[in-house]
C-alpha cells in the first residue's frame, strides 16, 4: 500500500478512535500501520514478533485487544485458517483467499464471477447475508515443487 493511502487510513482509523470514544495510543497506531504495511497475511503472534521490534515493551494482549478492536470496526479482516490460526489483513476490498494446507500460505484473489451471482434461494430465505467470501484450501505451487524433490 502506498505511502498515500497508509497515511489515509491512519487518519480514518484516528477519527474511528474518536467518534468511538477510545484512545490513541501508539501501540494501537503501530499494529495498524503493520496490518496497512503487511504483504502477508500475518497472525496475532507475527503482529507481536513485528511490532515488538519497534515497540520492547508491547505485550501480546495489548496485541490481541487492539486487533479485535479493528476487527470490530470494520478497519481489518480475520481469515479464519483451517489449522484453526486467525490471520489478519487491512486489504477490505471484495476478493476471497487461496490457503495453503502445507505451508499455511494465504493468497488474495478475485472472481468477478462468483461475485455478480445472485445468491439461492436457501440464502435468501435463511436471513439477510451481509457478504460472499470463499477460501479455496490446497497445496501452493511452492510445496507441491518441494515435494517432488
């Protein structure tokens, strides 16, 4: 993400912090700024490892709080893995997710598609659904290469 919009999201997530009535605390501000800076889809222990570099001090509950806290807000997204690990990411757009069940890699992709289907009719007695997500488990190129060695 560019210098730009970390910059914008940063101050969206100040006035979030603002109109909820909660402090702006740096611990808070560095485990976004990781989340806006991440490639990969880090968890609660890679956030900690990261941010603990800049910030000694950080315990790993201030961790987990602060990233239920944007998880809440809408500011981040829980990728619930199959090993039962939660990854995080600040990417909100429509896309859905590749993971790896070896290396526990999880790869962002779109399906224009998928996406423009109406939902069945089962969903649309069931209630009112709120989003479409789909995460497609499998072994990456990278694994299935190591494999054959």
């Amino acid at each position: 993400m560019g210098c730009l919009a970390v910059d914008k999201r940063l101050a969206d997530f100040e006035d979030i912090c603002r109109e909820k009535g909660l402090k702006i605390t740096h611990q808070r501000l560095e485990i976004y700024r990781e989340l806006l800076s991440a490639t990969d889809h880090p968890s609660v222990e890679a956030v900690f490892q990261r941010v603990r570099q800049r910030i000694p001090t950080i315990s790993i509950d201030t961790v987990y709080r602060t990233l239920a806290m944007l998880e809440q807000s809408g500011m981040i997204h829980r990728i619930q893995t199959m090993e039962g690990l939660a990854r995080y990411e600040s990417e909100c757009g429509l896309h859905h997710h590749l993971i790896c069940n070896k290396c526990h890699e999880v790869v962002d992709f779109t399906w224009e598609l998928f996406d423009s289907l109406e939902p069945p009719p089962a969903v649309k007695s069931w209630g009112v659904s709120q989003g479409k997500n789909i995460v497609i488990t499998g072994v990456c190129q990278q694994c299935l290469e190591r494999e054959q060695k």
